[in-house]
C-alpha cells in the first residue's frame, strides 16, 4: 500500500519541520539564548546570523507550502491519505 506519493508526502513535511526549527535557531541566536554575546558572537553579528537563519527559515517554509498548494491544485480528486 506504500507508494511514492505518500514517502513524498512525509519528505515534505520534514522538510518543514526543518525549515521551522532554522527560524527558532534564528530568533535564539538573536535573542542570545544560543551564542550569549561574550562567547561567540558580539553585537550586530549575532542580529546578522539571526536575520540570515530566519530568512532562510522563511523562505524555505513558503516555498514548501507553496508546493503543497500546487499539488493541491493540480490533484484535487487525488486519494486522501
């Protein structure tokens, strides 16, 4: 019962956990949980490695989503699993 389809499905959806856990590691290096200032990053490289991670974070999530809709759309009587 196990096709490409479903394997894809759950593929997907990890990659948005990922992408998820990319934009909380973003806005914990920039709230200093992750480096605190004096350990690794100081100042504006902390706000730049945050605004980098969530950015990254962000995009990926819409473009994920994005092709879920797609799917969506272009299946719309597709087998629900």
């Amino acid at each position: 019962m196990s096709d490409l389809g479903s394997g894809q499905k759950v593929l997907e959806w990890i990659t948005l956990a990922l992408a998820l856990i990319f934009v909380v590691m973003g806005i914990s290096v920039v709230s200093g949980i992750f480096f605190p200032e004096r350990m690794f990053l100081e100042g504006a490289m902390r706000y730049v490695l945050g605004s980098i991670l969530i950015g990254y974070g962000i995009i990926r999530i819409t473009m994920i989503i994005r092709r879920l809709k797609k799917e969506k759309r272009q299946k719309p009587f597709a087998e629900k699993t």
